[in-house]
C-alpha cells in the first residue's frame, strides 16, 4: 500500500512571518468562536490545540468535516466577498490561533508573497482534503470511513512510528460525527474491530495498538494513491501515545 501524506502544515517559517499580520487569541475548551451563518471576515491559523467544525443536523447530533490542528486554518469563508461561515467551529481544548481580517491577508498577499504562496497552498490542501471527504461518504462503508476518520486522526496528533493511538470516553461522540454515522453503527463497528484483534477495549477505552493493520483492512476498496497511512514525526517523542 503506497504512503501518503495526508496532513499538511504550514511551516514554522511561514507561521512566523503571519505573527505580525495577524491577532492572537487564547481560547478555553468548549469555547464557540463562530457560528454558522455570521458574516466572515479573513482566515484563521491554528497555533496550537485543537478547533473542530461542526454542522448541526438535528437537535443532538451534528457532522464534523474537518478538525484544524496546528499548523492548519479554517474559517477561509472570510476570503469570499460578503462571505458567510458554513459551519460552528469550536475549541475542542485550550488553543490558540491567529487571526488575519481580509484586509491583513491582502497586506500579507502584496508584502510576503512567498509565504502568501505557502498559505494560499494550506487553505487549498484543506480544501483536497474536504473533497476526499466527500469522496468517502459516497463511497465507503461506515467501517471503512471510522477507519479513515481514526487514521486521520493519528495523522494529526503526529503519532510516532509504531505508537499505539488511544481514544477516551469523551472521543466516542466526536469521532461518531467525524463518520457520519450513528453511535450504534460506530459502536457496531468498534465490537467487530476488536473482535479481529486490531482495537483493544478496556472499559470506555478504545486502544489501536497497530495503525499499519488497521490500514490494511480498508483492503482493495481504496487505490494505493488513495490509501492512508499516519505519518512519522521523528521529532516527536519515540514513546508518545496519542490522546484525542
């Protein structure tokens, strides 16, 4: 199965030369910092943390397209004229970000065009990433998608080589609105993955211990340039475990 990179980050370069653009923010977890339907205005970077954007469907539930992490955006409605944010986007934990209105961006455009050109290139990538997505729910099974949702997630949480990828009770919901699916089919799901081996339960925790075989059960319904692997940061902590 051929590797990919799935997550693309702006550089450190790039972020610190956005530093004197854009405003800073800290934000709290749980903390909503837009909705829906409010008029946007410029881009936002991740810092640091985590923002999940999240469309309400019906009173209780809703769908996740994207998580932005560090090194990511979000909020690129505000490049539109008279843009509107399609969805809420909140801070799943203490995170902070930066924020560049419209007019800093075009200021950022005229004055450092080549890291313009980085930045231009992330909202792009994201926007790939949104149309696999799409891609995914018109084509995948519910199993299939849960387990390109927990792949991703590795992906984002920099997960060293051979390091088991661990989600918490309070994971369960979000990952379920990653999916798109209901808590009974994703728990459906998991019953099976554990049964075959490839997650480890212990109470309201779910263990992977193996990502690469996890990978290998999407089997032949991905090409190889479309399959999905976590990526390596060597500079990471060798015995780091992934919380999300």
């Amino acid at each position: 199965m051929q590797q990919r990179c799935v997550i693309q980050r702006l550089s450190p370069d790039v972020r610190a030369a956005l530093a004197s653009y854009g405003a800073k923010a800290s934000w709290p977890a749980g903390f909503g910092i837009y909705q829906r339907g409010a008029p946007a205005d410029g881009v936002f970077v991740v810092l640091s943390g985590r923002i999940v954007l999240r469309s309400r469907v019906k009173a209780g539930r809703g769908f996740v397209p994207a998580i932005a992490t560090d090194g990511e955006t979000f909020g690129a409605e505000g490049l539109e004229i008279a843009g509107r944010y399609a969805t809420d986007a909140r801070a799943e934990e203490p995170s902070e970000t930066l924020h560049l209105s419209g007019a800093r961006f075009r200021a950022f455009l005229r004055e450092q065009p080549l890291y313009a050109q980085s930045l231009i290139g992330q909202i792009m990538a994201e926007r790939t990433q949104l149309l696999d997505k799409l891609h995914e729910l018109a084509t995948l099974s519910v199993e299939e998608r849960l387990i390109a949702s927990m792949l991703r997630l590795a992906d984002q949480s920099r997960l060293a080589d051979g390091r088991p990828l661990r989600l918490g009770s309070t994971d369960y919901r979000l990952l379920c609105e990653l999916v798109g699916a209901t808590r009974e089919s994703v728990s459906l799901v998991f019953n099976r993955l554990v049964g075959a081996g490839l997650v480890e339960r212990e109470g309201t925790t779910y263990t992977i211990p193996d990502l690469h075989a996890l990978g290998s059960r999407l089997g032949a319904t991905w090409s190889d340039s479309e399959s999905i692997v976590p990526l390596v940061d060597e500079s990471r902590p060798a015995d780091r475990v992934a919380r999300i």
